[in-house]
C-alpha cells in the first residue's frame, strides 16, 4: 500500500468556525470547501483537517454521524511555553493548563467553537522502554 496523503475528518456543527479557529490560531490555510465541507492544510502537520458540518445526508458511515466527542487533535511543538502564551495572547481560552506527565509529555488544550480539543504537546523527557 502507498499512502499518498493523511487527512482527519471531522464532523461539527458549523465547520466555517472550527476552520477559522485553526485559521486564526494554529497557521492553517483553507485548500478547498463547499456547502458543509472546509479542508485545511498546514506546511508542518503531514496531515490535512477537514470539517464536515453535522446531518450532511452524505456522510458516511450513518452509524458514526454526530460530534468530535472523545477526540483529541494533537500537534507536536518545539516550544510548548512560548505557544501557550502566544494562544493565551490571543485570548483563546485555555481548556487544561500546563501540565507534564511523568512520562515526559508538555501539553496543554484548547477548545474550538465546536467543542473539538486542539491539544498542543511538547517531548520534554524520552519515556524509557520497560523489559
């Protein structure tokens, strides 16, 4: 198998307002949308964020139509502390204040008008393999 591209799709209520948050705070630029459809792209993520808005009758499969409920968007940064005060800046509410696991993970999150959590992340420490 040859993958050529990666997208995660997302199904929200009003997909123009999750796109203009990613827009606006996380540096994605719109590639293409349409009535209940907007498709981001990022030059650093590897992956495409496509939002489809809730109820298209052509969204399949039926049994997973409804929200981003459970669902974390994680992107990886070099400077989770600069990024936080950036967003912080910005005035974008912060959902979880920093915190780092003791396996070594930065992170901190941030909710989109529809709910969706955009987590940011920062390696601070390599977990060690266990044997």
């Amino acid at each position: 198998m040859q993958i050529t591209s990666s997208a995660i799709s997302l199904n929200v209520a009003d997909p123009a307002a999750s796109a203009e948050f990613l827009e606006r705070h996380y540096g994605f630029s719109e590639d293409m949308s349409a009535d209940g459809f907007v498709s981001l792209s990022h030059p650093d993520a590897g992956f495409n964020v496509i939002y489809l808005r809730t109820g298209l009758p052509t969204f399949k499969p039926e049994s997973v139509k409804g929200g981003a409920d459970g669902l974390l968007v994680v992107f990886v940064v070099d400077d989770i502390d600069a990024e936080y005060e950036r967003l912080q800046g910005e005035g974008v509410a912060i959902t979880t204040p920093i915190e780092t696991e003791e396996w070594g993970e930065r992170y901190f999150q941030a909710t989109d008008p529809n709910g969706v959590v955009i987590q940011l992340v920062q390696w601070v420490a390599v977990p060690e393999s266990g044997s």
